[in-house]
C-alpha cells in the first residue's frame, strides 16, 4: 500500500475499535515503512489519515483493505 491510497480497516478488525475510527471511515495513507529489531523482521506498517476521526500512527498494514477508485462515467 502506497502512499496517497485510500483505505479502510478490514471488517472486524479489533484495532478500528481501539483507534476509535469509525467503522467504513476512508483513510488516506501517509506513510509506510516496517521496522526491524535485530534479525526478526516486524509487520509492515502504515500512518492513516481519517479526517475529522484523526490519524492512525504505526497500525499493521494487515489491518486494511484498499479502496479501489471510482472509474469515470462515460
């Protein structure tokens, strides 16, 4: 997941709850990145922008789902 897609938490996902997001709330990725400790590698990670619902700092990238874009109407 790229920055500058647009996303969702997946349905039923715990951490939604616990960032206080609302459920179905767009979110525009600001950052991904994944941390290491050593030899074990951590889960990719992402920054989401939810507008009025805040940002979410570091949650699991597995946590999402993208959101595809709109195709035009011709």
């Amino acid at each position: 997941m790229d920055r500058g897609v647009q996303v969702k938490f997946k349905q039923g996902s715990k951490a939604r709850a616990n960032w206080r997001v609302r459920d179905g709330i767009a979110g525009l990725v600001l950052a991904r990145y994944s941390c290491s400790a050593g030899a074990s590698e951590k889960p990719e990670r992402l920054d989401v922008h939810f507008g009025t619902d805040g940002i979410v700092w570091g949650e699991r990238a597995s946590e999402f789902e993208i959101i595809p874009p709109e195709r035009p109407h011709s």
